[in-house]
C-alpha cells in the first residue's frame, strides 16, 4: 500500500463513487448518499473543507472509473496485491469484514461438500469469485457461479430460486438476509480489511488526511468513529472475528482432521509397502505438520478415550505439554462441573449426530477454567467400523471479551456510560408490560441542558463534555437503585420511575419530587475545566399507569412536555397531562405558601381541651392551623402531606414544638394552668430523623419549658419499621421526663411485645370508633378491650372524638380515664383556653 508525501489537501471537490452495499454505503429511501462509510467520509470532509459529490454506478463500474480518473475515491475498497497494482491505499483499515455463503431456506446447505452442483451467485467483478472457486476445488466440489451486477439481484436471485445460494460480505448479507428471506450458513471465507482508495499516483493527499483522522478517532473511544460504528451496529476493527466465522473454521478444520484421522489409521491397518501408502504416509506427514503448527486446539482419541494425538495449540492451552496428554482420557480435559455436558456431546459424536459445534468448557492444569467451541467427528476404519474421536476446537477468550465490549457500545452510552436509547426502550417496554400485568405506575422525565450549545461553542467540546459527565453523575445520586437513567444523545438525558403510587395524584406528586431534587442538583454550579460554570435543565414528564401507552407515545409526551417547560422559560418542569400539570402547580404553589407561612406569622396554635372523668381540665393537645391571607384559614389534611412531600414537616414539626413549648413556659407563670400538660404531635419522618432526640432537648433548654408537661403523640405506623431505634429514642427523652402518647390506637399494627416495651405514658382511642360507638358492636368490643389494655398495662387510656353525653356515659362505664372532644370544648386560642380552663369544672360538667 502506497502513501504519498504530497501536501496536505485543501478545500476542493472530491468525487466519490457510491454503489449499494448496505449497511456500509448506498442511497437511502430519500435518494441520499448513506451508510457507515458515508457518514465517516462526511465527517472528514466537513472538517477539511471538502465537497463531496457522489457518483452512483455498479461495483465493476465503478472501479473502472476510479482506475481512469472518472471519480477520486473509491470507499469499500478490500485491499488484495492484485487491487495494490492498480489503486493506491491508506495503511489503516476502515473496517474488517468477510464473505459469507446465504442459502434458500429450502436448500439444505451444512457444509461445502453441499455445494456440489449448486447455483451459487455472487458480484461481477469481486475477488471473491477466485477463492471461492480455490476453495470449493480443494474438497472436490464444482458449483455452478452466476456473477451478477449487483448485490440486490445476487440476493433476488435466491429469492425467486433462480439460484440456490448467494456469496456476499457479511454486513451486507446480515442486513438483507431477513428481507428476501434467506438463511446464513456456516461456509465463511476470505476475511479482508477495507479501505477507501484511489487511482495509483492520484490524491494521494486524500489519502494521507483519511488516514490522520483513522488513526485519530481509533484511538479515542469518544470519537465520532465509535459513535457511528454503534449507530450502525458494525464491527470495529481489532475486535474479535464474530462467532459465525469461528464456526465456519471450525467445520473446515473438522473436515481436515477427518483427513489427518483417516490417514493416520489407514497408516496403522494397512500392512502392504505400496504406493497408496507412501502417499498416505505423505499426507500424514503434511496435515501433522498443518496441525502441528495450527492456531487452533485438536486432537484424536481411540475407542477406550484415551489420547492418541494432541497438537500443540490443545497443549499449550491446558497448560502442559503433548506427550504428558498423551494416554489420558479425553473427559478429563473438561472441569469436573462441566464434565457431564461434554461427555453428552461426545456420545452424540458417537452415534453420529453431533454435527453442531458446541460450546464446552475445559479446565487447564492450574485450575483456570475457558471455553472452547468444540467440533467433532468420528472416525471410521477401513471396514466401516468407528475407530477414533477426532476434534477441533478455537479457544473463545478473546470472543467472548470482544462480546462484552461489543455490548457496552450496543447499549449504553460511551462519554457517560449510562444506558443508551437502545437500553432505555428496552427497560421502558420492560416497564409497561409489567404494569399490564401488576398495575402500578411510572414516570418519564425527559431532561435537556438549556444554553448547552453555547456552551460547547465558547468552551470547547472537552468543557461540554466534561458537563455532560456531571450531569449524568448528579442524576444518578438522585434516583432509586432500580430506576433507568439515560443518555438519548447530546444534551439529553431520561430518567425512567417505576413502582409510583396506583393514585394518580400521589404518583404526579412522587415523581414531581424527584424531579425537584434533580432540578435542584442541576442547578448547582459545575466546575469545569479549573472554572466555574452554570447551566440550568428544562424537564418534561409523562405519566404511564397499567401499562397504557406505547414507548414512542411517552418518549413524545416527555418531549413535548420538556419542550413546554422552555416555553416557560427554561429552568422549568413541566408535566404533559395538562390536568395533571394543574394538580401539580396547585401543590407547588401550595408549597410555596407553606414556606412563606413559616417565615411569617401565618401560623398558630389552637389548644383543645383534655378531661378526666371529673370534668377537670388535666391538659389539651396543641393543633396546627394555617391563616393564609388569601386562601383563607388551610385545613391541616391539605398541607400536611405537602409538608411531608416536599420535606417542609421537619422544619414544620420543629415550629411546632417550639411553640408549644414557649406555650408551657407561659403555662407556668400563671396558678391554674401550671399543672397541665401539653401534648404535640410528631410525625414518623420527623421522629425519624437522626438529629430529633437532640431538637427536642435543645428546644426544651432553650425556652425552659418543663419536660414532664410536654407530652409527644406518636402513630402506629412508626413502629413498622426500627423498632429498636424508636425505643432508644424515646427512653432517651423519657429519662429526661419528656411523656409520650400513642395516638389513633387501634387504627394501625402494634405488637403487644413491642408495645410493652415502648416507654409510653397514655393510649389514644381514635375517634373513628369513638363515633360509632352506640352503633356498632364491634368499635364497642374495640373500646372496650384497648381500655382494658390501657389499664393491665398502667396507661391512661383517652378517647377522642367525643361529642355526644350518651359517648361520654358509655366510655366513663367502662373505666375511660380521660376525653377530648366538642363535647368539652373545640380547639381553642391559648387565651380563650386559658379563660375556659378558669371556668372550672362546673360549666364543663354541666356540657357533658
């Protein structure tokens, strides 16, 4: 191959011949120019400044013009000395590729001897048509060549059965294969390397500047080169050859073995010195040296399994030399695991009908287990009895190595390393079929980098890059462990949620947070390139429940969606569902009151009144309420759960407590309420966080309130979970005097085990069996046996609800110690409970 030293070329028209070869070079559905090489040659010439004007013409057509100056560059071009005679080249090959033989799916085609008489058609003008020839000739076989123009009527040939098979590259063949439907064999030759090429002493700087970029982008794994390579699904050169060719070789070598394995017993049974001797004797002599010296593994055992012969590439494999397997059993060359799949190969090789190559796992004498693609065949003497096992077998380390990186440029993205569009719709189909089957739902947010063109623009391509990497790292701290995060292209990103909430609003509201938290994270400003840089996302959601929709219809729901949120600006989210997008803006909005409402004096405390069976007031229970200056007074079940999703109920819980406390300050100045208690109540995230124990301490330092009148009111539900860790947390306020209540008792799951243990002060009867009490027997039996649970564990047992005197009668039957309800008072300011608890009993008494 010839490289020239001529100047580097400047910007200049370059013809180029295009002839149909998909997937590697042809005209598109539209009539453009497209393909691997295409899009590989566009590329240079955008960077150099070339004009590209394509050429069509047929194959032969098409080398006769570049041989006399018709066109300067031919792609596609598979270097042979014949070819390096007429053309010049660039020393890197563009792709690998070899020929492959397609058949009829009527025609049975297992080996080349099959091919006798056979009509095989391949392209005019192709090297393929001499070896292919050389190598039918070399097993005897003479099929019949019908050389065609081009690869599509070769192909339409087979179709119509006016040929029997077909011989065409492998990317071709793989393409159209499935469309005229033809079925591939294992008959693979003539691996060759392509290269784009020119007319001998013309453009050479063509040549010179392909080869810079070849050289360039096969060695940066980011490079357009890979990109395009994974966009197509070719082979990238270096890579292993593909599994089909293994097979093929290993076919052909197995019927070489056949002739060695031949040989060698007509050499041991034939006693006579004749001349059909001496030419057995030559043939041995010649297929042991080929064998000896092959790349691949073999061997030959007799009847017993014993080793008769091992080559040199079997030995060095199993880590020992040919003389020391000689004699042992062939089974034991596989790991005692895998022992038994071989020895049912073997068997079938046996009765004759293991024709396949199978893939068999051998264990080497240092323990290292590999697989190897195993081909066998048995050995006939001269009567026709089975004599020996022979094999051939490629070691597919390498293979399968190249498989694995193979996949990781199929599916997942190479700058981030995150899952590709290929992936994703994999996971989103994945995804959808199973909420048709489960229910359930998910959610799709379709992320895109606002500004991110100006930044690659200004900054460089290494900056946007280095951003991208951020970005997708950021995303994915922000996301479950089951949830996908991908990489569409560019600067777009999807995160696919599953298993949200079956209530549609919950599920908006889920997937609303987690698009808060990556927007948050987005938000933060990168450092890149030793300098501090800002870039801000625009986010579209698309909601999916049971399965409904297909992957396109949410990918362009998400789109849309996204495309909306930049409408509104940029730095926005977005939800596709207008409904839905309208439920969400209220909670935002709601959440963006509550977070005024903290900051100003929005919130207050109302205290309802708590009574022993006397009537005296003994305590109230502090009740959060919201005065909002244009929604009005907010009821505590329309913010509450905002709080709790947004993670406002820390801060929210902290207020409360806080003023509680400063309450119980006040409380102790004045004679008549000094002795009362005042319980708070503390949702499950807020006991749950790691620093509560300590707020609460802290709070109670700060104001001075006495612990022993602050009563905590926890639920069921916190004992679902860390037991262990909420009983700590309570004996360590209780030893501090703090009281705690179980509120809603009955509603939830308390284990009596657990709840002996829980440090607690007093049980709460929910009011939802309060209510029916006089009405349905069975909240009367549940009244009655948490009273009695109350009382044989020392607890005082409180009822809330009460609103009636005739639930008042019953509950004070049966031994209730206290009550909180209408009947005694509604939830009052702090003076207007001060002024009630004043009254005294008697106008209490006379309510009830």
């Amino acid at each position: 191959m010839l490289l020239c030293g001529a100047a580097l070329a400047q910007a200049r028209d370059v013809r180029v011949g295009l002839y149909a070869n998909e997937p590697k070079i042809f005209l598109d559905e539209a009539g453009q120019p497209a393909g691997i090489l295409v899009e590989l040659l566009q590329e240079m010439a955008r960077q150099e400044g070339w004009t590209l004007h394509f050429v069509p013409c047929e194959w032969q057509g098409c080398l006769d013009a570049l041989q006399a100056g018709s066109i300067d560059l031919m792609p596609d071009v598979a270097y042979s000395p014949e070819r390096d005679e007429k053309f010049d080249f660039h020393h890197t090959p563009v792709l690998h590729s070899w020929s492959q033989l397609y058949r009829h799916r009527d025609v049975p085609i297992a080996s080349v001897f099959d091919l006798a008489d056979r009509r095989v058609a391949l392209l005019q003008g192709s090297f393929q048509a001499g070896l292919f020839t050389e190598l039918t000739a070399s097993f005897g076989v003479r099929p019949k060549l019908l050389p065609v123009a081009t690869l599509d009527e070769a192909f339409q040939l087979v179709e119509q059965r006016q040929a029997d098979a077909v011989i065409a590259n492998h990317y071709f063949g793989n393409v159209h294969a499935p469309r005229y439907g033809l079925v591939e064999t294992t008959i693979v030759f003539q691996p060759a390397r392509l290269f784009f090429a020119t007319a001998q002493g013309r453009n050479a700087d063509l040549l010179i500047l392909i080869e810079r970029h070849l050289q360039d982008w096969q060695n940066r794994p980011q490079s357009v080169y890979f990109a395009v390579m994974k966009r197509w699904a070719a082979d990238v050169p270096q890579a292993a050859v593909p599994r089909r060719f293994w097979w093929g070789l290993a076919g052909v070598l197995g019927l070489l073995l056949l002739v060695a394995g031949l040989a060698l017993v007509l050499r041991r049974q034939v006693a006579a010195r004749t001349q059909h001797l001496q030419a057995a004797n030559e043939a041995v002599s010649r297929f042991k040296t080929i064998f000896d010296h092959a790349t691949f593994a073999a061997w030959i055992a007799n009847t017993d399994g014993t080793l008769d012969y091992v080559n040199a590439r079997c030995a060095e494999l199993l880590g020992q030399r040919p003389d020391e397997l000689l004699g042992q059993r062939f089974l034991e060359l596989y790991g005692p695991a895998r022992r038994a799949e071989a020895e049912a190969f073997w068997r079938s090789v046996r009765e004759g009908q293991g024709r396949e190559a199978r893939e068999l796992w051998h264990r080497a004498r240092d323990g290292r287990e590999f697989s190897m693609l195993v081909s066998g065949i048995l050995l006939r003497d001269v009567a026709g009895q089975p004599a020996q096992l022979a094999c051939t077998a490629v070691d597919l380390s390498e293979r399968k190595q190249a498989e694995a990186q193979i996949r990781q440029l199929a599916f997942y993205d190479a700058l981030t390393g995150l899952p590709n569009r290929r992936l994703l719709i994999d996971h989103l189909q994945h995804a959808l079929a199973a909420g048709a089957r489960h229910g359930g739902s998910g959610a799709l947010l379709f992320i895109d980098l606002d500004q991110f063109k100006t930044i690659n623009d200004t900054l460089g391509h290494d900056v946007g890059d280095q951003l991208l990497q951020e970005v997708a790292t950021r995303i994915q701290l922000q996301v479950r462990v089951g949830d996908t995060v991908a990489r569409l292209g560019g600067d777009e990103f999807i995160v696919l949620i599953e298993e949200l909430s079956e209530v549609p609003e919950i599920a908006a509201s889920q997937a609303e947070g987690v698009g808060r938290k990556i927007m948050a994270v987005l938000n933060r400003p990168y450092q890149l390139a030793g300098f501090e840089h800002h870039s801000t996302p625009s986010m579209g959601i698309a909601l999916f429940t049971q399965g409904q929709g297909t992957v396109d219809e949410l990918l362009k729901q998400a789109d849309l969606a996204m495309y909306q949120a930049k409408a509104a600006g940029r730095n926005a989210m977005r939800f596709f569902d207008p409904q839905m997008q309208a439920v969400v803006a209220e909670r935002a909005a709601l959440e963006s009151d509550l977070r005024t409402a903290m900051q100003g004096q929005q919130l207050f405390l109302r205290i309802q009144p708590q009574v022993d069976r006397s009537g005296a007031v003994i305590g109230g229970e502090a009740l959060l309420r919201w005065q909002h200056p244009r929604r009005g007074l907010v009821a505590p079940a329309d913010f509450i759960s905002v709080a709790e999703d947004s993670g406002l109920i820390h801060r929210l819980g902290q207020w409360v407590l806080e003023a509680a406390c400063q309450q119980l300050v006040s409380w102790a100045a004045q004679p008549a309420l000094q002795s009362l208690s005042l319980a708070v109540n503390v949702s499950v995230q807020q006991f749950r966080h790691p620093d509560f124990v300590p707020q609460v301490l802290e709070v109670l330092r700060r104001t001075g309130a006495a612990a022993s009148r602050l009563k905590l009111e926890i639920t069921e539900s916190l004992l679902m979970h860390n037991v262990e860790d909420v009983i700590a947390k309570m004996q360590t306020l209780r030893a501090q005097g703090v009281g705690f209540s179980l509120d809603d008792f009955g509603t939830g799951y308390s284990s009596l085990s657990y709840l002996k243990r829980l440090p607690l002060d007093e049980l709460k009867i929910d009011a939802s069996f309060v209510r029916d009490l006089l009405t349905d027997p069975n909240d009367a039996s549940i009244v009655s046996t948490i009273i009695a649970l109350g009382h044989s564990l020392n607890l005082m047992v409180v009822a809330e609800g009460v609103e009636t005197s005739e639930q008042r009668y019953v509950l004070d039957a049966g031994n209730c110690h206290a009550y909180q309800g209408y009947l005694f008072g509604q939830p009052l300011l702090p003076d207007e409970f001060a002024r009630f608890v004043a009254q005294g009993r008697t106008e209490i008494a006379a309510l009830g």
